[in-house]
C-alpha cells in the first residue's frame, strides 16, 4: 500500500468518520472541518482517488477497500493512543486527542497490540468512539431525547470547547444523566442531583442511550 503525507491520511480518516456518523461524506463536509479551499481539496481528492483509496460520483465521496482499510489503521491508532494517554499517563481528554492526532501516524501494528493489551482491550477511546473491530455505539443525540434517564455514550465532534464544556460538568461517556427539558435553544439536565442547562449546540454532540 501507497505511503501517503500526513494531511492526506487526515483526509481519508475524516471521510471514514463521516461515513460513520453520517453515512455519506461531501466534499463540502471537508471544506468545513479542515477549513480549507475547495482548490487545494480537491487537488487531494484527485490524489487519493489516483492511489486507489477513494472513488468520487458527484458530490459524494466513498471509500475503496484499500481506503478503508488504512482510515481504519489510523483510526484504531488514535483511539487507542487517547486511550494510552488517558489511562496510563493521565493526561486530560484534550490534551490526549490532540497528541493522538501526531501519534496515530506512527505506530507500528505491533506496538499498537502492546498499546491494547496494557489498556485492557478497550471497547472505545475516553470520548466513547469504537476502537475498530469492536462493538458499535448506537444512540441519540441529546438535542433529540426526550424527558427522561439516559446514559452518555460518546462525545460525538472531540472539539475543544465542546470536550471542555463537557468535563465541567461531568457529562462524560459512562455517567448517567436525566433530561429534565428539552425545549428550544436549551436542554435541562440532571446529572448527579445537580440540574444544568446546557446549549443545543452542546447537546447536539452528546450521544446517549
Ligand atoms: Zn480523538
Ligand atoms: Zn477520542
């Protein structure tokens, strides 16, 4: 398999996870999350359907096996490096998914093994997204759940406002919370015994079940 430069790898990763989150990936999707032109993505779109990874019909982008199988590498490198950094190194849920973004290009498929077996086989990195291979998430987003009791599952965008805003007040993967309102521009929640309006904007990257 071609070795591709790291923005490249980047590309194809995030065509993955929209087909994961979204089911298709746009070329507009990408302009807007790698804040770039549509000129220099698609001079990186011509490159990766050249090298066999990505098939291109209209606006739609899909991966080819190859493609596939290389964002799931990296992917499974990222998750599982957040996952190293976390529990072992004990750093915080930003700093680790911004590390991870370096490191996920450069361990060898042995060592990543390692890097599993010392975190004990995790189902999901610390925001609750699937280490390929295991077991899928399935769930709502909190913007859409009705009153009632939940469980978070995953921080769905790993951006650092939504990460930050997240942890200070403990709405993380694994926590149990109950919608107490969702109407309009806020959502009420209860988590722990402490109520918390929080904004759509907010509840919209939360998935629970
Ligand atoms: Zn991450
Ligand atoms: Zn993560």
């Amino acid at each position: 398999m071609a070795e591709l430069s790291e923005p490249l790898e980047n590309y194809l990763k995030e065509i993955y996870e929209l087909e994961e989150s979204k089911g298709v990936a746009k070329v507009v999707d990408l302009i807007e999350i790698f804040s770039i032109s549509p000129g220099t993505i698609s001079k990186a779109l011509d490159r990766l359907e050249s090298l066999g990874f990505i098939d291109r019909s209209s606006r739609r982008i899909k991966l080819t096996e190859d493609g596939k199988k290389l964002a799931v590498r990296l992917i499974r490198a990222h998750r599982l490096s957040e996952r190293l950094l976390t529990d072992v190194l004990g750093l915080d849920w930003i700093r680790a998914h911004e590390l991870a973004h370096r490191l996920e290009h450069i361990w060898p498929e042995d060592v990543l093994d390692k890097i599993d077996q010392i975190t004990g086989r995790p189902k999901t990195c610390p925001h609750g997204h699937p280490i390929p291979g295991r077991e899928g998430v399935k769930g709502t987003p909190l913007s859409n759940a009705k009153e009632g009791d939940y469980v978070v599952l995953m921080i769905i965008r790993e951006v650092e406002w939504i990460l930050r805003s997240a942890e200070t007040i403990g709405l993380m993967p694994g926590v149990k919370i109950s919608v107490l309102e969702n109407q309009g521009d806020l959502v009420k929640i209860k988590i722990s015994n402490k109520e918390f309006t929080i904004p759509r904007a907010l509840a919209e990257q939360v998935m629970v079940s």
